[in-house]
C-alpha cells in the first residue's frame, strides 16, 4: 500500500512543478520597451550635426573655378526647371531620391556636397536630413537659384512684402510647461537606427505640403499652431507673430534645453528671417516625431521693410553667374 501511494506521488510531483514554471511564466514581465524618441534625441545632441550648414554663391562659384573636383551640386528641382538653366556640372535628382544618390556614389570622398533649389528652403530641409544621416559635408545653397542668376530668382523676388507688418507685436509668449515627447515606433534600438529610419519616412513625406505653411495661413488662425520664433531675445523683443515663442537659435530645442515644451498635438510652426534656417529646424523637428513645419520666406515675406536679420536683396544676393 505504502508503496503504490509512493508510486502515485512520484507521477504527481513532476506535473506539479510542471505548473509552477507555467505559472511563473504567465506572471513574468517584459523589460519595458524603450522611449524610442528619447534615444534620438538623446543621439542627436552627442552627433555633430550642426545646421544650418550654408554655402553662399560666390564661395560655391569659386570652387568650382579652383576645385571642381572637391564639390558636387545635386539639384532638387523639377526636371522642367533644371532643363531651363542649372549650375555648371549640377546633377538633378530628386529629394526623395538623396540618401540613394548620395550613398551608392560615394559622395562623403568630396570636400562638399551643395543642395540647390529655388529658393534656398528646400536644399535647407533636405540638407538637415542628410545630416543627421550623418553625412556633414552635406550644404545648402543660400537662396538657392535665386542667388545664381536673375533669370533665376523670381521665386524670392516675388515673395518679399509687407504684409502683416501692422500686426506684428512686442508682446511676449512665455514657452508651454515641459511635457512628453512624441511617440516613436520604428522598432529600432539604436539612436544611430532610428535616425536613420525616421530620416527615410521624412525623405518619403516630402517637403511641401508636410512640413511648410505659409505666412497668410498662420494669420489666418494663430491659435491653431504651436509658433516658435527662432531669434535672439533682441530680435524677438523687436516684434514677432502674436502668440509666438522665442527659442534661441543653436541653444533651444535640444533634449537638455526645452526641446519638450513643444506640444504633440498641434502643429509647430518655426519661423526666422528667410525661412532658411527654419526648414533646417523643421526637418530636425519632423525627424523627432513633431507635426512641424518651416514659414515659408520667414519675416522677409511678412514685415520685410523694418525687420532685423538677413534680408534677401537681388542686387547684393543675385551674383549673375552663368548656367547650362
């Protein structure tokens, strides 16, 4: 008797910590996922990543008379405007289409690779993402096409206006209390990864309409847009948008500054003087997961008369030089 009931509880035992390790693997917890934009952005304040990246026409004029062989120019425009006139030696391929470009015909060898479009604001955007692709001989051509030729530069010489000068304020906005940043889902671990496959998402969004709104729709409703006037404090005390916040230009809008006062669920309108600078910020802010968006031609398109900061002259910024 003894014996059988040893026999029973020998075939018992097994299945009793057979349902124990069950047990303790329907009660055991995952490690928690990461904050996939907090690694980014975390990545992106150690990556030298500096932008605005900037050439002017005279100094891309000269290297290509000196060191032609040290410079490549990728042209982002429409095939239909290329064709009318273009850079000695620019190649047109489009925006989309860059890091491919870049990458299967080894341009990190060259000394610089110049961004050009119409007017200076698109090569900004696309120059910003190939930079935190981590390519930082990348630049963009100051006022792009408009600063080449002026059969070229109708696109920043019909821009320019006084338009909402009057409604410009003095009044300042302070920025939002800190809160969380956007959501990430990429599925990648790495800082370096999850740039690189939020790089290829914005690439594939395109510039215009995602990240760019125009001066007429911002003052046609202000409340609907987070707006950051990127200057100095001495500017912005100057005049700016109703409404919009200062952040200091190459000191905010990093993980250790106030890169989570931004708002996540409302668009983030950056604006400075050209609207240069802005397509820089926004393709930077588009990367972390903001609904961002550059104003386009900046203040130079708003309050152009009185404004601080670079204004766009044809006769000083359009160099005459000739194209094929």
């Amino acid at each position: 008797m003894q014996l059988r009931k040893l026999f029973y509880l020998m075939l018992i035992l097994p299945i009793l910590f057979l349902g124990q390790a069950c047990s303790d693997d329907d009660n055991s917890t995952e490690p928690d996922s990461i904050n996939e934009a907090e690694v980014l952005a975390q990545y992106l304040e150690d990556q030298p990543t500096t932008f605005p990246a900037i050439i002017k026409a005279d100094a891309l004029h000269s290297k290509i008379l000196v060191a032609p062989t040290t410079v490549a120019i990728i042209d982002i425009r429409g095939e239909t405007d290329y064709a009318a006139g273009h850079i000695p030696g620019a190649v047109n391929v489009t925006a989309a289409n860059l890091l491919s470009y870049y990458e299967s015909n080894n341009l990190s060898s060259k000394e610089d690779v110049v961004i050009v479009c119409k007017s200076g604001q698109t090569a900004a955007w696309a120059t910003a993402l190939m930079r935190i692709a981590g390519y930082s001989n990348v630049k963009d051509l100051l006022f792009g096409m408009c600063s080449w030729n002026e059969a070229t530069n109708g696109s920043w010489v019909n821009s320019i206006g006084n338009t909402y000068a009057s409604q410009f304020t003095s009044d300042a906005t302070s920025k939002n209390a800190a809160g969380e940043l956007p959501e990430l889902s990429t599925g990648k671990e790495s800082g370096a990864d999850i740039a690189r496959a939020r790089v290829e998402a914005v690439f594939a969004e395109g510039f215009s309409p995602a990240a760019t709104i125009t001066n007429a729709t911002v003052f046609g409703s202000l409340s609907s847009n987070y707006i950051v006037n990127y200057w100095s404090e001495t500017d912005y005390s100057w005049g700016h948008i109703p409404g919009a916040v200062q952040y200091t230009p190459k000191a905010s809008l990093t993980y250790n500054t106030d890169l989570n006062t931004l708002p996540t669920d409302k668009p983030v309108v950056v604006y400075c003087y050209t609207g240069t600078t802005s397509g820089h910020m926004a393709a930077y802010l588009r990367v972390l997961g903001y609904d961002a968006k550059t104003l386009l031609f900046g203040v130079n398109g708003m309050s152009y008369d009185d404004m601080p900061g670079t204004k766009f002259n044809a006769e000083t910024h359009t160099w005459g030089y000739d194209f094929e």
